[in-house]
C-alpha cells in the first residue's frame, strides 16, 4: 500500500478529484494548508502602488490517497496531469509505504480497508 500526498493550488480540485477516481482509488481527504515552495510566496500590491509586500504563506490544498500498489503510478500521474500548467507553484507529490490501515467501522485491515 501507499500514501500519496499533494500539494496543488486550490483551484485545481475538481481536476484532481476527477483524475484520482479515474485512476481507482476509492476515496481521498483534502486539508486547507498555507506554505511556499522555490518561490517563497509572491509580490502583491500595498496600499499605495508604488509599494509591494512579499506574502510568504500561500493557501494550498492538501490531498491525501491512500492506494493499492498497482494504483499508485496512476494516481500520482492523474493527479500531476490534472494540475500541471508549467509555472513555479503548480505544486509537489510525495509517495510513502503505508504500513497498515483500518476500516474503524468493519475492523477491515489493510488492503481490505482501502
């Protein structure tokens, strides 16, 4: 089993919705998170316009998949698809060894629980 974690942009949900059910999993959980990548936030306009300020802490979504090995290549490359635009900030995906899980309601394990 895997863990695959995303950070995208927060615009791109649906896409990523739709790639990670195309691609068979079966369930993900999205966390409203603040960060910055190589870009160290970005320059927005200060109250005057000759001003800018440097906003470090941009909103991104957090998306977790928990997945099948044979599933895993397809989520991460249905989710990189999804919110690619070829510009800094279009976001990172991580894939962990998920060492067990469990279906509270069932008491399914594992694969099982997925």
């Amino acid at each position: 089993m895997k863990l695959i974690t995303a950070i995208v942009k927060p615009e791109r949900l649906e896409e990523v919705t739709r790639a990670v059910i195309d691609a068979g999993a079966h369930g993900m959980t999205v966390t409203e998170v603040r960060g910055f990548g190589q870009q160290y936030g970005h320059l927005v306009a200060a109250q005057s316009e000759d001003q800018q300020i440097r906003v470090r802490l941009l909103p991104k979504l957090r998306i977790e998949v928990a997945v099948e090995d044979q599933v895993a290549r397809s989520v991460v490359d249905g989710i990189a698809k999804s919110v690619n635009t070829g510009t800094i900030g279009d976001g990172k995906i991580w894939v962990c060894p998920l060492a067990g899980a469990l279906r509270v309601s069932t008491g399914e394990r594992d694969i099982q629980a997925l």
